[in-house]
C-alpha cells in the first residue's frame, strides 16, 4: 500500500483499504471433471476439480466410512518475491 497523504491509504490497484477484490465463480469449469470451478480473486486464478472413487484404502474397509484426499499443483510464477510451495 502506498500513502499519498496522511490520512489517505491507496493499494497499488487503487482499491480502498476495506475493499474487496472482485470475485468470480465459474462452476463446471473443466467438463471431463466430475466436479470443477474456476475461481478469480481479482488477478489471481485457481481451478479446482474433484473426482470421484468408490473405493477406500484397504485399511477401512468394511468400516461404513469414506476417505478424502487433495493434492495441489502451482505453475512457476513470473513475481520474484512469490514463494515455492511448502516453503513456509
């Protein structure tokens, strides 16, 4: 954030201090996907997807309880000052 006087704070997008980004939700996204969305938080873009297994680990089975997992994937970035995943 930049200060142009003292009492006025301005982001670099010129979004006042309590404003949101826009947000947008494209559901289906991905049509081979059992489930997908596009999410836009202003600049920034993620696209979720989910399938669907009827299985569970050999562990629990027969147990009458289900199992979720995720994964996640980052493309490089062309900002110097991002960092890499699980780096922090």
């Amino acid at each position: 954030m930049t200060t142009k006087n003292k009492d006025v704070v301005f982001r670099s997008d010129n979004r006042a201090p309590d404003q949101l980004r826009q947000i947008n939700i494209t559901p289906d996204f991905i049509q081979t996907a059992e489930g997908s969305a596009l999410i836009e938080i202003g600049n920034t873009r993620v696209i979720c997807t989910a399938s669907i297994e009827e299985s569970v680990p050999s562990f629990m089975k027969g147990s009458g309880k289900g199992w979720i997992t995720a994964e996640y994937s980052m493309l490089p970035t062309r900002h110097s000052n991002a960092y890499a995943a699980g780096s922090c």
